[in-house]
C-alpha cells in the first residue's frame, strides 16, 4: 500500500514543499507540492531523486573504521562515539581546543538540528572558530555589509520589484539568489508580463541570460570595472536617489572619485563589452524603480576581491535607494525565529572580520562567516601552537570542495584524526579514520528554520513572503542499517567526554543571543530540540505543525518602524579599505590577479552550474549521475577547432598549479577564450583516468597562497589562467559522449 506524505527538501535552502509516496516504508517518489501559494508544486530534479539516494546502492548503512592496512571495517556508532570521544579528549588536552577543528559543509542544511549542535559541542570544548562552507565561495557578502553597515529596514524584496540585475549568476538553474527561490520561472513568467525588467551580466549566456531584457556578456574578474562604471555613471546623471543619499549615508563625494577612472569607454574596453549597452544596463536599473543587484559566487571567486566586488554592489543599491521606508510592509519577517524590528535606518559599519584568535597564515582573521576554509589545509600543515590535529567533517567533502586540493589531500592525510560524516565513501570519507553513516533527510523530522535567514543574508535573497513549515521524519532508516542523525553523534560525543551542550537559539540575523541548556542526563528527542530552536519564534512552532503542507504565516505583519530619535548612523559608501583596494584594481590593466596570467595559459577557466548535481555531496540518484556522469569542459566551438579537439575528446587543462583531465563540450553560449566546468567533481589523482565517470578537480588548479582577498582570505578560484591541449593516454572516446 502507498501512502502520500507532505514533508519539504532538503537537497538546498530552498526548502521546496513536495509530497512523498512510501510503499512498505520505502520511499518511492517526489514531487513538488501543488497546494503551495508561493511554491505552486515547483520542485527541482535534484530534489525529486530524493528516494533515489535514500535507496542507493553505494549508501552506507554502517560505520566504518580505517584499519591499520587502510582498509575500512564496520563499526557501531555507539563504538565509534566511544572511540572518537577518546581520541579528541586526549588531543584537546595535550594541544588545547584550536587543535580541533569541526567543519560544516552545504549538507548541514538536510538537518535543522546539525549545526546548532555542531556549534554547542564546539564551543563545549572551547573552540571557537566555526569553519564552513560560506567561507569558500561568498564570504565577501557579509564582510562588506560589515564595511558599509546595513539597512534595518531590509532591501526592496522580489515581490514588487520592478528590476534585477544579476551578475555572474544563474539562478533559474542553480535556485540562488536574484530570484525568488520559490518557482523562479513562473515567478519570472509573471513578473515580467507586469514590467519586470531583468539585467544579466555573465560570460555566458545561460538560461538565465536568455530571459534578459539586456545581456552584457564581459571577460570575467571585470565584475568591479563595471559596476565601479555605473555607479559612476548614475551619479554624474543625477540618476540616484538623492533624497535618500542625503539622509542616510556618508561618503558620496569620495566614491565619486574614487569610480573617476571606470568611465564607460574605459569600462567597455576593459570589460569588452558594447558601451552603449553598460550605458543602457545601468539607466535600466537606475531608473526602473524598485528592485536590486545582486551577485552570485563565481564574480567573488575571479579576482581575489570578492569584498570589494560585494561592497561596490551594495553601494549601487544604497545610491539607488533600494530599501524599505517607514510605514512599509516587511515583506518577510520570518517566522520560526526570533523577529527582529525593522528601522527606517543603517546600523552604521560594524566589525566583520579580523577577529581573534588570528589564524597563523597568510595574517588572516576570523569573520562573521568563519575563518578561511583555503586556509585550513596550512593550519593543518603548520607544525607548532595552534597546529589542526584533528578534523570533523560533516555536510561536506573537503578533497573535491576546498580549494588547492594538492595541498588538501596532504593535510587531510597528516591529521591525527580524521572523522568523515557521509552516506557513501566520497573522497574524503576514503582517507578518513572514521566514516559516520548518517540518516538522510527524510528519515529526520525538520523545519524551514534557515529560510527565514536568507533575507537577512544579503540583497536578493529570500522568499516573497513568510513561508514556514514542519515535516516529521517520512520514513525510518533501512532495516538492519545502524545510521544516526548528526546531531545526535555531537550529543554523544559531549556526554561521553562530560561535556555540557547549550544551543543557540537561530534569530533573524543567525545564530545569536543567549544560549540556552540541554539536559546531559535523558538525551532531549528531535522535536524537543526543535521546540527549544524555536521557542521565541515570531509564529509558535505548534502553529506551523498544524499545517503539514506548510503556509504562508502573514499574520502579525510587521511594518517598518520610523527612525529612532536621535539616531545618526549612516551607511558608509566610501569606507577607506575599500576605496584603497578600488584605486588599486582601476590602476591595473585587466581585473586577472593571478601570478602566472601571461602567454603560456591563454585560456581562463570559470566556474558552471549543472542541473543534476548540487556542491559536493556527490551520491545522485543513478538516472541523474546517468544524465551528468562528468562534468564537462565545456568551450566555444571554434576554440575547439582551434585546438584540435571535438566534443567528447579528453583534454589536459593545466594551470601553474596542477593538470587535470576533462571531457571537451561544444558551447556556443560562452565567450571564447573561456573554459567553463562545474566545481567539486572528480576524486584523488590516481583515478583522474577514469574522468568520464567521475569528472576533473578544478580546485586542484588553484593554489591558494597565490592570490587571495586580504579580508576573507578566499583566493582566485575562477577565471584561473589554465593551457588546454588534447589528452592522448585517455582510453577511446565512447560513442554518444556530448
């Protein structure tokens, strides 16, 4: 017999509502939920292979344990706890807390409780540097926002845009930012039969691109010279809003000069780009109305200066007045956390990285969204005080997501200690001491918790209104299988080494505010914790149980508050970090900031999204690892000419770095000169052979003491100057490959 089940995925911080079929307790197919008023029954292919995954061959349904011939045997999770709990206790003693380092990958996500006892049971031992994944692609988001201060009221949300420029981005693939992640093709369908006006600047034309109402398609890491160019552009028109710039902010005169040299010739050149269409793009926004810029990973990742980039977009926001003004509806004010008031004002700039205790390389700090994650293979690798000996790794592959996977692999097999969460044996959990086989997310109770988040995040982010909803665990793990639910693994782990846990409660803003005790004695249930998560909720947990397809919570509104008597602080547009890295990038010919950028590597590879596969997670369902079994170099036709190479060729892309395979694609979307592949693909190097099947690393091409930003500490990870040439040692070409 088939039951259908409401529930919502977890593949991503979507959070798309969908219906579940479970025959005989096993999960059979997913779809989108129809009932849902912002969702209306929107589901990815990712997300309908969930049962997929939950019955793939290759899940692990035991613990292992690495054996001294560096074989694996399976191990009981209460063992492993007991074992582990020895190991970091013994380590924390002899070299104190900063020797162990717990990392929080993407999958983190899949259960609300994972990070919020993750964090507990580090900060238990007194560590406390949070690594995770945030730090790879987009740190500069927060730091920025930092830099300038942030507007308390909230940007313009997507509901009643009326523009949206999006750069280096492609969300109607990826579900990211710039579109609502709820249904982004209706809701650009319909928002553009009402006006909506849609900008797209990438080097691609992808899908996304092919909606514009205007494409600029420039040579990459120019991000900075173009929007630097229209703010410049906006200003000298009078095109700002300059009531608002008046009132709120500081610093307009000293942007000004400092965006002087990206006029729009110089801008066009650099960028190679039609003037008259950078000219057009940014009166199109200026003068649009309500609406906002927003760019996605792969522009931080190009130049190294991914803060400045994310501060200049913020500063064409502000000069444009993209933000709620007193007496308006907040769009979302989130529903399981903690409501924040909403002020017509800028909370002024506030400290956002360089914190204490300093890492020991590169003289980086910590940030608002944790220490470099590039940085952590040399604090691995470093011997003396404040060495890494021991890493947790959960929600993420470090070896195919980290950055310089050369100098990963070495640190990862240096550690003392090295604990891989993970259902299948990914390429880290092959040189991990132990593999943790943990539950998936339909066998977990969950709540749309971060969703709530993503508003406060950043411009562009986040769901037209406030949607919410619970789900109970769908189905139970397999019969005979010994997984356990993250969570529960760190509250074993703090037990057995007489640790104390407190959570902290998520906010608006994330995880802030007082923490609040769990009981060490009666391990707390799943929704207990949950209840505690949510406890100051703007809408009471038990409210959303009552509706098991989820709903929109609009009630109490929320409106934004008038600006407080006295208040003085101002968003600050002309901070001086950044005008001085902004005077170094216009003084420098092209936006290319690594070293070895010259004849011998003519090709620049970027970053690409692919429908089937989400970050590192790696194990898909069989029919979509079927549809993507690599992930190919994809190039403009006649650069392949050019090199003698036709599509299903193998080729050798090398940087001055290191070399990996991949599998050439024809793609006439794509500048020439570029090469474009998806990240966190392929495995260790003895298997690069076998790339048909696994796909290339194109972190191991980048080497992260080249070239990083002097803030987050993130290096040059796209627009990485790389030769191609063909791959003659690869077996034959199958017929049929694209």
């Amino acid at each position: 017999m088939t039951e259908t089940h409401p529930s919502f995925c977890r593949m991503c911080h979507s959070a798309c509502p969908i219906l579940v079929d479970v025959a005989d307790g096993v999960p059979g197919k997913v779809g989108g939920d129809p009932s849902s008023e912002i969702y209306h029954g929107y589901s990815c292919i990712k997300g309908r292979a969930l049962p997929e995954m939950h019955t793939h061959s290759d899940r692990l349904l035991h613990s292992l344990k690495r054996r001294p011939d560096g074989s694996f045997a399976a191990i009981r999770a209460e063992h492993a706890m007991d074992e582990i709990a020895v190991a970091l206790a013994r380590i924390v003693d002899e070299s104190g807390p900063l020797a162990v380092a717990l990392y929080s990958g993407t999958f983190g996500l899949a259960n609300a409780l994972t990070a919020p006892l993750t964090n507990a049971f580090r900060e238990a031992i007194g560590n406390p540097r949070g690594w995770v994944a945030t730090s790879i692609d987009q740190p500069g988001k927060t730091i920025a926002q930092g830099l300038m201060g942030v507007w308390m009221a909230l940007h313009q949300g997507p509901a009643t845009a009326d523009v949206c420029m999006i750069i280096g981005s492609n969300p109607l693939v990826s579900i990211a930012a710039g579109l609502p992640q709820a249904d982004p093709r209706k809701w650009l369908h319909d928002a553009k039969q009402r006006g909506f006006k849609l900008i797209v600047i990438d080097p691609r034309r992808h899908e996304t691109a092919s909606q514009a109402d205007l494409y600029l398609q420039p040579r990459p890491a120019e991000d900075i010279a173009i929007v630097g160019g229209m703010i410049r552009l906006i200003i000298d028109e009078q095109l700002h809003d300059r009531a608002f710039v008046d009132a709120e902010t500081s610093g307009l005169d000293e942007l000004r000069r400092a965006v002087d040299p990206f006029d729009p010739e110089t801008v066009a050149r650099r960028a190679d780009i039609p003037v008259d269409d950078f000219i057009a793009a940014a009166r199109m926004f200026a003068t649009a109305g309500r609406g906002v810029a927003v760019a996605g990973t792969g522009p931080g990742m190009s130049s190294a200066r991914g803060t400045l980039l994310e501060y200049l977009i913020l500063a064409l926001n502000a000069i444009c007045g993209r933000y709620l003004r007193e007496g308006e509806l907040v769009w979302n004010p989130g529903t399981l956390v903690e409501p924040v008031p909403r002020f017509a004002q800028a909370s002024g700039p506030f400290p956002s990285f360089g914190f204490e205790p300093k890492l020991r390389v590169r003289g980086l700090g910590d940030t608002l969204v944790g220490p470099s994650t590039a940085a952590i293979a040399d604090e691995i690798l470093a011997p003396g005080e404040g060495q890494i000996r021991a890493l947790v790794s959960c929600g993420g592959n470090p070896l195919s997501a980290w950055p310089d996977q050369l100098k990963v692999r070495e640190a990862l097999e240096s550690l003392d200690l090295l604990v891989q969460f993970d259902p299948w044996m990914s390429s880290t959990a092959k040189l991990a001491h132990y593999v943790i086989a943990p539950t998936l997310s339909l066998e977990v109770p969950g709540i749309t918790n971060y969703v709530d988040m993503l508003p406060a995040y950043a411009p562009g982010y986040g769901l037209p209104k406030p949607w919410a909803q619970y789900t109970p665990a769908i189905v139970d793990p397999p019969r005979g299988s010994d997984v356990i639910p993250e969570w529960e693994f760190f509250y074993g782990l703090a037990q057995r080494m007489g640790l104390a846990l407190e959570v902290r409660p998520v906010d608006f803003n994330g995880p802030t505010g007082a923490t609040i005790p769990i009981a060490m004695d009666v391990k707390p249930t799943a929704d207990e914790l949950l209840a505690v998560l949510t406890a100051k909720g703007r809408v009471p947990l038990e409210d959303v149980k009552r509706h098991p397809h989820g709903a929109v919570f609009e009630e109490p509104a929320s409106y934004v508050l008038p600006k407080m008597d006295g208040w003085e602080a101002r968003l600050e547009l002309a901070n001086e970090l950044m005008m001085r890295d902004l005077r170094e990038m216009s003084a420098r010919p092209t936006g290319d900031l690594a070293s070895w950028a010259d004849d011998r590597y003519p090709f620049r590879l970027v970053g690409r999204r692919m429908h089937a596969h989400y970050n590192s997670g790696g194990m898909t369902a069989p029919r979509l690892r079927a549809k993507e079994p690599t992930n190919p170099a994809y190039l403009h036709p006649d650069d392949l000419r050019e090199l003698g190479l036709a599509s299903g060729d193998v080729a050798e892309i090398s940087s001055a770095r290191a070399t990996i395979l991949g599998v050439v694609a024809a793609d006439e979307s794509i500048r020439r000169g570029l090469v474009a592949m998806s990240h966190a693909w392929g495995d260790v190097e003895e298997l690069d052979e076998e790339v048909r099947s696994i796909g290339g690393n194109t972190s191991r091409l980048v080497d992260v003491t080249d070239q990083w930003d002097p803030y987050s500490g993130q290096p040059v990870m796209s627009n990485v100057p790389v030769a191609i040439r063909p791959h003659t040692t690869a077996r034959p070409v199958d017929a049929g490959v694209a």
